[in-house]
C-alpha cells in the first residue's frame, strides 16, 4: 500500500494511494450450489501486475447528514481518458458501495470521503477489478480511521459486497473455495507470464452461471479437489520442485518450474467450468483461445465468468513476442502481464469469512 499521509485518531484527516490489482483464475472448478443459490467453487486466484488505482482522502466533517452526502467519486481511464462506457459512475459502482458500507458499518463517523479512481483493468472482464476496488477502497478506510470496527468485521463487509472481495483484502496467491469466503494461500507460486486477451464485450457474472446451469445436467459432477491435484509439485515452487526432481535448485529452477508448469497445464489446471457458458454468450472467446495457442502459448484458460482469457508462456520474452505478433482486430483488447506474489507473509494459514 503506498501511503502518502496517514490519518490522525483526533483529526480524522488523511489520504492514501494504493493499487487494485487485478486476479486471474488458473482453473475454476463448480462443485456444486448452495439452496440459495450461490454456486460452490474451488479455483486458485493469483493476482497480477495489472492494476487500477485508488486515491482514497477523508478530512473532518462537522455536519452529520447521511454517508452518501459527505462522499465524492471521481473516476478516469488509463493516462487520464474517459474510462469504458460499461464502468459505473455513481452509486452503483463497487469502490463508492464499499465506501458507504464501511462507514455505515463504522457508526458514520464524522468525516468527508473523497474517491479518485484510475481504470486500467477492463470492467466485467473476469479480472476482479470492481471486487478489488472495492477490497482497496475498505482496506484504505481500515487505515485511515483504525479501530473503526470490530475484529472481523471488514472481511464480513468484503463478502457482503461480492464473493470475490474477501481474496482482494489480502491479495496473494490462494486457493479459494466455498462461495469466496475461504482462502487458503499458497506461498512460493512460481512467476508466470501471460498474455491477457479480452474480445472487447462484457459479460455478465449472472448470466454466465444462469447458461452454466442450463449446460450442468450434461455434466459430469466435479469432484472436490481438482484444481490442487492439477497444481501436484508445481505448487511448492522451485524448492520443492527441484528436491522432487533429485537435482539441486540451483542448477534445475527453471527446468523444474518449466516442468512442473507444463504438467499441471496438461492435468486440467487452467479449466474452468463456466467457459463453455461463456463461449455460448461471447464467441469471440474461442476465436481468442485459438489464436492464443497459434501465438505459441503452453495452454489457455478463461479468467473467472469471462470474457478475457489468457494465454500462459514460458518467458517474459516468449509473451511480449506473441503480443507483436498478434493480429487481433479491434476492439479487441490485449497485455502482458504477470504474475505477483502478494501481501501475506509467506505463513500459510487458512482464512475462513464468517
């Protein structure tokens, strides 16, 4: 989190800057659906390099008028540019909800909120970004106004606003299953490169599990799992990697990731169940897939509900050269990115949201 000023207990005053970062899904498994409706999930969410950015600033208010009168929201594109057209401008956005949630939570303290938000993730796109918005927007007011609410609380308020929230408060790699709301992190993940593919067209989360429902009486029953038997060694890192191979790290890390990478991708760990629903919805999707591939990645795999997909490559190298030699035409939209560590610390503890 990068702090420019800190708030003060008696003033209630301060800004902070920080990144939303964006996740990608390697595989994302449906096991099944709750008697509310909420579909049960395995998949493991690694955040990246892309990333919005939140300027969050409070300052002392005297009136007492509801939250949503003593809070601004400005909003902008990557350099300065009008966003999309499909990013929320008002209220319903994600970053102005959580804001509000946050400190009617809070007791609504006396103070004025003031939101910039810069987009470079595509919205609706299966990269989070309006989840981690929002995760950034309560993990700043968290800092600003400290002992603003009760242990536990802002995890409670991160799985009320969406079911991606909760891996956005902490974002590490994680295995996340449930509906979002336990999140087991995975420390030592191997960096990847990727090449981030999105055919210009929103997709509803909504919508692609309402097609995926349709198509889930063809299918055969996913069992709980997959997604960690596909990751095997690959998810000890090089360490583990090379120990399991016999060979030192040392002179085996890039061989034994490479290894370990190209077995998890043939054991299924980049499929996701809501593809094909998502491929009904979107069919650019599969003409993207197909071109990944041509462009030389190891595999390919659908983030999330869709619609951007990404290929996976060996190298910085490999994926910046597949980027020039990509031909996609407009508006398709195209990055590479990679993946990042984290925040967490490297202890692997399981996180449960109440």
């Amino acid at each position: 989190m990068a702090q420019t000023r800190r708030a003060d207990a008696g003033s209630a005053a301060g800004v902070l800057s920080l990144p939303a970062p964006a996740k990608v899904n390697l595989g994302l498994r449906v096991l099944g659906c709750r008697a509310d409706g909420y579909h049960l999930l395995e998949s493991l969410f690694v955040p990246l390099d892309l990333a919005d950015h939140l300027r969050v600033e409070i300052e002392p208010e005297r009136g007492s008028g509801p939250p949503e009168e003593r809070l601004s929201f400005r909003l902008a594109g990557s350099g300065g540019a009008e966003p999309a057209a499909d990013v929320p401008r008002g209220p319903e956005n994600l970053a102005v909800r959580a804001a509000l949630r946050f400190l009617e939570a809070a007791g609504n303290p006396p103070v004025r909120v003031a939101l910039e938000l810069r987009k470079e993730i595509p919205s609706a796109a299966g990269l989070g970004g309006g989840s981690s918005d929002a995760a950034a927007v309560l993990r700043a007011l968290d800092s600003l106004l400290p002992g603003s609410l009760p242990e536990g609380r802002l995890a409670s308020l991160a799985l009320e606003l969406g079911a991606d929230v909760p891996f956005f408060l902490a974002p590490s790699p994680a295995l996340v299953t449930g509906i979002g709301e336990r999140i087991e992190p995975l420390p030592g993940l191997p960096e990847l490169w990727l090449l981030l593919a999105n055919p210009g067209v929103s997709l509803s989360t909504a919508e692609v599990f309402r097609h995926y429902d349709v198509l889930a009486a063809t299918l055969t029953p996913v069992e709980a799992g997959s997604t960690m038997r596909a990751l095997s060694g690959f998810r000890s890192g090089p360490a583990g990697l090379g120990k399991a191979l016999g060979k030192t790290v040392e002179e085996t890390v890039e061989e034994a990731v490479g290894e370990a990478l190209e077995s998890a991708l043939h054991a299924g760990l980049l499929v996701n169940d809501l593809e094909p629903a998502a491929r009904r919805l979107c069919p650019p999707i599969a003409r993207l897939c197909e071109g990944l591939r041509g462009l030389g990645a190891l595999d390919v795999g659908m983030s999330g509900s869709g619609a951007t997909v990404f290929g996976v490559f060996g190298s910085e190298e490999e994926a910046r050269a597949g980027l020039s030699a990509a031909e996609f035409e407009a508006p398709v939209w195209l990055r590479v990115a990679r993946t990042i560590a984290g925040t967490n610390s490297g202890t692997k503890k399981s996180r449960d949201v109440e």
